[in-house]
C-alpha cells in the first residue's frame, strides 16, 4: 500500500548530523533526496519541522526566561530550519513552499489550509513553520494538528532510533522494539511518542502514527509505500 498524503515531522536535533548544534549542510541535502525520492513516486508530502537545534522554549524557561518569550523564540527557530529545508529541496529540484504559523511575509507565505491543500495537490511540498502560532505548544502538536487540517493520511516521525521500544534502546540493551502498538497501549506502558497533547489529539482524530529511523538512507521511501519499517501506532 502506499500513501497518498504523508505528514512528516522532524526534530530540530535531526538537522545537526555530527553537530553540537545549528545545522549541517551534508545532513540537509541527504533528507532533500529522500523527501525527493518521496515525491517522484507521486505522494504528497508536507512537513512539520522542530526548532531543537536553534533555540527550545522550555530550556529557556529552565534558566529564567519568560516561557512565552522563550516559546516565540522556538517559532522563528523553527522558521529559520524551514528556509533551510527549503532551500536544500529546490536545491535538488524539488518544488517547495515554506507557510509561517506566525506572520512573516517576507519570508514564508501565512498558514492559509484551503492554499496549502493546493500547492500538495499540485506536488509541491509544504513546510509549516511557526509551530502552532502559539506558546506552550510543542511541534509535536503542530504537527498533528497541521496533518489532520489538511487530511494526511498518516504522521511519519523521523527519529534517530528504528522505533518504538519498551524502554530507551540506546541506555537498556533489554528493551524490546513493537512492530504495532496501540494508542492505548502506548498510554498504559507510559511510553514516550509525543507529547501528552500531541498524542491525544491523534488518537481523538484516528491519525496513525510511524516513528523510524530517518538517518538508514531509503527508509522514508519505504514507508511511504507501505513497507513494515518502524513502528506503527494505530487503533
């Protein structure tokens, strides 16, 4: 089976490669290819990008900072990885538009539904940018409120693990990986996907989720087709 309409949603952190922080060329034009390699197979993807590796609001909060200050920072970090991403698709050919959750319109079209449904319709990709538009919202939530705006048929969250496990794989080497997972389930083992009201909102509007690991070259490919990479979080 392959999808129709995929939302991607990447980390901030992913951008940097071997980087302490910021972004990395090399790893910018590695997802360019794979996001290509996506649409030439006739899917429709939008993307939903994290502002980690630029600045996070709650750290900010940690040392003092005003929280909705310090959120409004990560939206125009998030907007900064954007253009980034953007220039790296058109840079591999492919045709982009980046939409701001926030306005900014000299550099990013605003977050218009009924618009950014057309420019999927016609191949482009989309990227959202600002978050939600609103402090205390992660992008997480961005993501899964932009994809159930614009009736993606799944969330695809590129991480740098396989997928889900019982505990994290990278500290228990006794942790096990779920092929299937039920949003139930998830809730129950108290496992970590997104956050509290990311996921809720998923599981309220039947978005199934797929978390792999987008660093393996050609694993975005194989699962926008259909193929059991990750893993999935349905019903």
């Amino acid at each position: 089976m392959q999808y129709t309409r995929i939302l991607l949603k990447l980390s901030g952190e992913a951008l940097m490669g071997e980087r302490q922080y910021g972004i990395d060329p090399k790893r910018l034009a590695e997802y360019a290819e794979e996001i290509k390699s996506v649409t030439e197979k006739g899917i429709e993807v939008a993307i939903v990008i994290g502002g980690g590796n630029i600045f996070r609001g709650v750290a900010g909060a940690s040392k003092g900072m005003d929280r909705v200050q310090g959120d409004h920072m990560g939206m125009l970090a998030t907007v900064i990885n954007g253009l980034a991403l953007q220039s790296a698709l058109e840079d591999a050919g492919v045709q982009t538009r980046l939409q701001s959750a926030i306005k900014i319109n000299e550099v990013a079209e605003p977050f218009i539904r009924r618009k950014a449904i057309r420019h999927l319709e016609k191949g482009r990709v989309v990227i959202f940018g600002g978050g939600t538009g609103n402090p205390y919202f992660t992008t997480d939530s961005a993501a899964v409120l932009r994809a159930i705006e614009i009736h993606a048929d799944i969330i695809l969250k590129g991480t740098r693990v396989d997928g889900i496990y019982s505990a994290d794989p990278e500290k228990d080497k006794k942790a096990t990986k779920f092929d299937f997972i039920s949003f139930e389930d998830v809730i129950k083992k108290g496992l970590k996907v997104m956050d509290t009201t990311a996921f809720t909102l998923s599981h309220e509007n039947e978005l199934p989720i797929i978390v792999f690991d987008m660093n393996t070259p050609g694993n975005l490919i194989k699962v926008a087709t259909g193929e059991k990479i990750g893993t999935i979080v349905n019903l």
